[in-house]
C-alpha cells in the first residue's frame, strides 16, 4: 500500500523554529492571558492540534466538548453558547460531527465569529450508501467525518489553522515555525503508527466497529471495516435485528476477535453481539475525545500511537 510522508507546501514561510513550541498539559487551553485571541474548539482533539499551532501561549485555545463526551450526543449549554459567542475563532470538525451542538455554532457564526470548519477541506471519505441507507435520522450529507483517524489528513489542517489564527492577529512567522514544527510531529507519528501495524500481517487487518468510525485509519494503514454494529457514522443510530444478525455472520466468517467499541458511549448492542458469538472480546478505544491530560492518550500524537497499539494487539499483533 502506498502511504506518501507528509507534507505540507501551504506555510508561508520556513522561519527559524521555536524550542519551545507544542500544547500545554490540557489540550484545551493555554492559559488565561486575556490579552491574546480566545480559540475555541469543539472537540478535545481540535483544541489540541490547534495548540501546536498556536504554541507558546499565542492564543488561548478552550474546548467546548469536555474530554471523555460523545461529539455526536453532546448537549450545549448557555454557557457553551457563552463561550462560543466570545470567541475570537472557532474551530470545528464539521461534517455534522457535532450534531447537536452545530445549530448553536451556525448561531454565533451568524453574529460574526468566524467559524473553521475544518473536514470539508480534508478530502473526506464518503460513506457506503448501501451500508447506511436506514441512518435517515442522522444524515452526515454523505461524508465521513472522523477525519482525525488519518494524521496525514491532520497535518493538511494545520495550515489551514495557522491562516485563522494569523486573520485573527497572531504574528505570522511565529505560527508558522510552530505549525512547520508540529507537522513535523504528525510526520513521525505516521510513521510511528504504520511501523506498530507492520507486525500484523496483512491479511488480519479487519475491523468491526460499534459505528461507522474507523474508515480514515483503514484507509491509511491497509485495514478492511467488514461491518459496524451501528451502521452508521452516529453513535446516535441504533442497528435492526436483520443487520446484527448480517455482521454476526461477517465476524464468524472472518474470525476476527474483536469488536472496537468507543468509550464515550454506550457498547450494549456490541457487548450483546460478542456475547452471542462467544469468542469476540469488545474492546474499548477513544473515538472522538483525548483521555485526561495526564495519559498517554492525553494529546493528539499520543491517542492516535496509542489507540494504534490498543487495535494491532487485540487483532493479534504486537511486538
């Protein structure tokens, strides 16, 4: 499988790179200096590549989604609206990623806060018409929005990132060393993740899913999705008794051992599903939200190595 390294022509100049570059221990903020731009991100995630962007404490960088909450289920409150509404930029992933949160951005966009949306300019995947044709309440207008999964994808955000924050008055040359830094990072990181799955042979690469949410790590690492619980890229749809009983017969006939379940929602109908198979384990990884700051899942770079190692070891690889 080809996978090009990364890189990124878009940055504006090659300045002199900052030492002290890179996000603080939060991944949701940089501190409380009032005096530079208020970022707010949408996911924990967003909020954390934006942080290396906009490293040593250029911008403020909070984070409307907290860690640990489904992006798909999460309610916004006044206060959310608040934040958002005095922010200087948001960024969101878009693709109706945030589907109950997105009437709240579209609102404080309205009102002139500009708003990044950034999956639309990732060449996102598009969905599997026939695998999601019943997901009528939670249409994602054909695209896959996880675009997360791929750092590759990643790192094509990061100019686009750096060019709001400089429209927003941080110094160009300054975002520029620390964007051209952080891609950098996410360059080692893909070659990090494709050295951990090189120890599973090819012909093991197969993923079954709570939902729909692994296609951009398949596409970049040589896996198969043979099916999801939920057939859906919403953790909010549910799954008919004729679909389980299809992935049923999928799983048994590929003899794959796990189902990945997200951990920031529920996995009733995976756990009843591996319970009625008898040999499949379900095994939990962080979809949509960093772990706590102070894990290795805590930032960008260290959830993506680590959910790596998490699904090669339960399909059997590993060093």
């Amino acid at each position: 499988m080809h996978r090009p390294r990364l890189t990124v022509t878009a940055l504006a100049t090659t300045a002199l790179l900052l030492a002290a570059c890179g996000s603080d221990e939060t991944g949701g903020s940089t501190g409380g200096d009032t005096d530079v731009p208020l970022v707010v991100a949408t996911t924990s995630i967003w909020a954390d590549v934006t942080s290396n962007v906009a490293c040593e404490g250029l911008a403020r960088v909070e984070t409307v989604i907290p860690r640990g909450a489904d992006p798909h289920s999460f309610e916004p409150s006044l206060r959310d609206r608040a934040t958002l509404d005095g922010a200087d930029l948001v960024i969101a992933n878009g693709l109706d990623l945030e589907e109950s949160l997105a009437d709240t951005v579209d609102a404080v966009e309205s009102d002139g806060v500009p708003v990044v949306r950034i999956g639309e300019d990732l060449d996102p995947l598009p969905l599997d018409d026939s695998a999601h044709d019943t997901d009528t309440d939670h249409d994602h207008g054909g695209d896959d929005p996880h675009v997360w999964w791929d750092p590759a994808r990643v790192a094509v955000a990061v100019p686009i990132i750096a060019d709001a924050l400089v429209d927003v008055g941080l110094d160009r040359e300054r975002v520029d060393a620390c964007a051209e830094r952080y891609i950098d990072d996410l360059a080692a990181l893909d070659d990090d993740v494709a050295a951990i799955v090189a120890t599973l042979p090819a012909d093991e690469r197969i993923l079954v899913t709570n939902h729909d949410s692994l296609g951009y790590f398949a596409d970049r690492y040589g896996f198969e999705v043979i099916g999801t619980v939920i057939p859906s890229s919403s953790s909010l749809a549910a799954p008919s008794a004729s679909e389980l009983d299809d992935l049923a017969e999928a799983i048994r006939a590929s003899g794959v051992p796990a189902i990945f379940a997200d951990a920031q929602s529920s996995s009733t109908d995976a756990d009843a599903l591996a319970s009625r198979l008898g040999d499949v384990e379900v095994v939990s990884v962080l979809t949509g939200t960093l772990d706590d700051a102070d894990t290795d899942a805590g930032t960008y770079v260290g959830w993506l190595r680590s959910n790596a190692t998490t699904i090669v070891d339960a399909l059997g690889g590993g060093s």
